[in-house]
C-alpha cells in the first residue's frame, strides 16, 4: 500500500493523542482494520484509537489538515464496513469502553466504544437493563444511534428511545452536550438518525429493573416450519408485551428448511400461554427454552467476527400475510447452500407507545422488520450470495412499510432514495437541516448517510 502519510506526520499525532496511533507498519494493524464483514477489505493510513474526548477532537483535527476522508468505528459490526476507510483516517472508539452506572437514578453512562457485553455486564450487576441488541460484540453507540432492536423490544421499546443524554465531538473539534434541554434536536437526531452528525463519546441511557427472563431458543425442521411462522405470526400478532421474539429462516446441509424462533419472555407466569403454542407446533426438533439470567439470554445468539462475507438487504413490512410467508420459504430453500437466511424482527408492544415521536427513527410504526441476509466464505460466490439477497429483498418489496430498510442493517450501496424512505421525508428534510448546523462539510459520510440541507 502506498505511504499516504510520512513519518513525521504520524509522529506530530502520535504527539498529541493521549491514545494510540496504528499505521500499516504496525503488527496489530491487520486486525485493528478489520470489521465484522470480511466482504469489507479496506486499507486506513492511520487509525487513531481514542481514549477520552479530547483525542477525537484531535483526530478530527489531523483528519482536517492532511485532507483525509474519516471513518468512526465503534464496536465495528455495521455490515456495510462504514467503520473503515481506504487511505484515510479511522477515529476508533474501541478503548473507550467505561460504562458507569448509577442503581439509584437508573441511569447508565457508557463511553463511544463500549459493547453491549460492557454494557450488560455493567448493569446486571445492579439488575438493571437497556433494551440492547442481540450479539454483545455489538457497539452501544453505533446501535443505539440506528433505532435498535433486540430481545427486550416489546417490553420497554427501541434503544435509541432510552438515551436522554450524549456527548459529543462534532467534526470542527468542537465538544458538546444534547439533552432535554441543551441541543434537544441533536438528542431527537441521534435517536435514529446514525453517527451523521458527531462522534458521540458517551451516551445516557434509562434503565429498568430485569435479572432474568425465560428465553433461549426453539427449532423447527422440514414441513413443520410453516406452521411454526403461522404459529409465531398469531402469537406476536395479539402483541404481548411480556414477549419480545424473533425468528430466523435457514436451511441446512439436505437444503431442508430450519426455523430458529427466539423467544424472551420476562412476564411473571411460569408457563406463558404464547409459549405453549410455539412449544406445541409440530416440526418442533430442540426445545431450549428455560429461565435464564438475562446476561445468558444475551449469549443465545452469536456469530463469530470477521470470518465470513455478509450482504443484507430487508425492508420493515406492514403485516407476514400466508404469501409473504411461502415467499419466504421458497426464497430459502432457493438460496441452494447453508447459511445464510432471512431473519423476521417483530416491533410489536412498546415501539408504538408513543404519540409524539421523541426520535428521527421512522419505523416504529412498521409490524416486522424482515432481512434477507447472505452470508459466505468463498469470495467466487460473492455474486450469486448478493443476487440472492436483492432478489429476496425486491421480493418483499410489495408489502414494505414505506420502501425504507433499517439503516442498522443496510450496506453501502443503498441510494439515497431509500435511506430518505426509511425516514419519511419530513423526518428526513429535518435531519438534513440538523446535519448541515453540526457536520456542513459531511465530513461524517461513511454512514447511511443525511446529506446536509
Ligand atoms: C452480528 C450482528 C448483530 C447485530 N445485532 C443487532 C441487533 O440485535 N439489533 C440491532 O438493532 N442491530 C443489530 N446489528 C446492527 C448494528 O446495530 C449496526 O450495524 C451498528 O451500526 C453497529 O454498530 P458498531 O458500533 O458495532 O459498528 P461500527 O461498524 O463500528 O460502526 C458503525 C457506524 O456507526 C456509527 N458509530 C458507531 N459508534 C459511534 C459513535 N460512538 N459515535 C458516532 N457514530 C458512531 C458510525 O457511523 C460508524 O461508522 C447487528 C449487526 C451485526 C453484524
């Protein structure tokens, strides 16, 4: 790779970053390059890993006088590789990672680069949660910013409905707070709206009081699996706000369908009546249900980092009518070869709790969020894996919420047209504002990105 930056400029940043510099030359680069898709294979000049605001500010500083594009990595997860650049500059939050809690205000502090196991691991200490996402290598910040959506969603509502406090480097250097009453509509922003418009260097989030939960998972093979997508349709359809669920379609090395249905019920009764009908539906093969510590239910669901090559593609839909679904298992078992799979998060319960949205996040609203997601190993089949996803994902299409996906899951090549969808266009044309006071230069693009107004 060509040297983009001389060693003097990389001693001037190493001089004025509390934290550390990694250039190519360094043995740790390889890895502090890389992100959760392996489909993503960029070469930075320098990553600056932060540890405190003031680094990030330098950074964006650096970034300014040697004319370098930036990219923010936080937990590194975003499946479009948004966290890394080519030739440019990586603003790494990933020894930031305190998260502070306070039992008796339940409220958690947690710093840009914190991951959902810091973060749960932090709050279950006082048997306090957030609603989080799914895999705990996932970034706080970096989920949050996008909507977020996991195990808890039904019960207490999206991620970004729990941050009442940021802070943040805005890419002038500048540090600022957003609150209820400092910046609201930067708070309103970052409810949704992505890393658009700083480098948020702690979040604060709501808490509510949860130890444990009766979760694990559910599998269905062969025949009996579009029963168990009725079954799981009827259930979340009478929206029970003690269950939050969400199912996986695949299929396995006979190419037979497989259905994963992960439930987290958190009511008191000992044996919920939706889980009895899920646990009854024939095509039933493992029942792993039990009670589990939350902090177990949040290790359910993994996925090894940086191993394979993923493109997703959804769209939020506003019902799972029988078509939808025999779509679904015909689009599966076309997929032709494990894994792979299409993945149904239900938004029932608390998302629609509010009237006045305190948030940039549009899909609130939607019933499901359904992602058609490739995933690989061999770089020959990058193709016919991304065919696979767009056909599945046009295939939905008919039934979107309003033709938007979720930002969280959308890879780079998403034009604008649906990113603006994915937020109706009032809620869009206001961000663009909101991006043109904080980043007018769109210093912040390497996101699905708000160009400013
Ligand atoms: C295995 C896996 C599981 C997932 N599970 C869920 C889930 O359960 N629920 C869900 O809703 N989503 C989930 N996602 C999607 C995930 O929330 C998004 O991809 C998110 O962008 C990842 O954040 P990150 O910090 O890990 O990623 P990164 O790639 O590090 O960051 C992605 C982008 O987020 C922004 N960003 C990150 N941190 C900051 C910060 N501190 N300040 C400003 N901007 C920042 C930047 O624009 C950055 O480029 C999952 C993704 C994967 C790969």
């Amino acid at each position: 790779m060509e040297k983009i930056l001389s060693d003097k400029n990389i001693d001037e940043l190493r001089h004025l970053l509390a934290g550390d510099v990694i250039v190519p030359a360094d043995s740790e680069y390889d890895k502090a390059r890389r992100g959760f898709n392996a489909l993503i294979d960029r070469h930075p000049a320098v990553i600056a890993r932060c540890v405190r605001a003031e680094d990030v500010a330098v950074a964006f500083d650096y970034a300014r006088s040697h004319k370098l594009e930036v990219a923010v990595r936080g937990g590194g997860h975003n499946p479009a590789g948004h966290c890394v650049c080519d030739g440019g500059l990586v603003i790494d939050l990933s020894r930031m990672r305190t998260v502070e809690v306070d039992a008796e205000e339940r409220i958690a502090r947690s710093d840009g680069g914190a991951t959902w196991l810091d973060f749960d691991s932090a709050t279950q200490t006082h048997g306090l949660v957030t609603p989080g996402g799914v895999v705990v290598s996932t970034g706080v910040a970096g989920l949050s910013l996008g909507g977020g959506i996991g195990h808890l969603t039904a019960q207490y509502g999206l991620t970004c409905d729990h941050i009442i406090r940021a802070e943040v480097v805005t890419p002038d250097g500048k540090a600022i707070h957003a609150n209820a009453d400092e910046n609201p509509d930067l708070l309103w922003g970052l409810r949704g709206g992505g890393g658009n418009f700083g480098v948020v260097t702690r979040l604060e989030f709501r808490l509510h009081p949860l130890r444990e939960v009766m979760g694990g998972r559910l599998i269905y093979r062969g025949a009996g699996v579009r029963d168990a997508l009725l079954c799981y349709r009827d259930v979340v359809g009478r929206s029970p706000r003690d269950l939050s669920c969400q199912v996986s379609l695949a299929i396995d090395e006979s190419l037979v369908p497989i259905l994963e249905i992960d439930p987290c019920y958190t009511g008191s009764d000992a044996d919920p009546e939706a889980l009895r009908r899920l646990r009854s539906t024939p095509g039933l093969i493992q029942d792993e249900v039990r009670k589990l510590r939350f902090l177990d239910q949040q290790r359910v669901i993994d996925t090894a980092y940086g191993e394979k090559r993923h493109y997703w593609k959804g769209h939020f839909v506003r019902e799972l009518p029988d078509e939808l679904l025999d779509e679904l298992l015909h689009r599966i078992v076309a997929l032709g070869r494990p894994p792979g799979g299409i993945m149904i998060e239900s938004l029932h319960g608390a998302p629609k709790d509010w009237d006045v949205h305190p948030g940039a996040v549009g899909f609130r609203r939607a019933a499901f969020n359904v992602s058609v997601m490739a995933v690989w190993q061999d770089p020959a089949l990058d193709a016919e894996q991304i065919a696979w996803a767009r056909e599945g994902a046009a295939a939905i299409e008919p039934w979107s919420y309003s033709g938007g996906g979720y930002v969280n899951y959308m890879q780079a090549d998403e034009p604008i047209e649906r990113v603006r969808a994915t937020f109706g266009n009032q809620t869009f044309d206001r961000l663009q504002k909101l991006k043109h006071r904080y980043d007018p230069h769109n210093i912040l693009h390497r996101n699905q990105n708000i160009p400013p107004f």
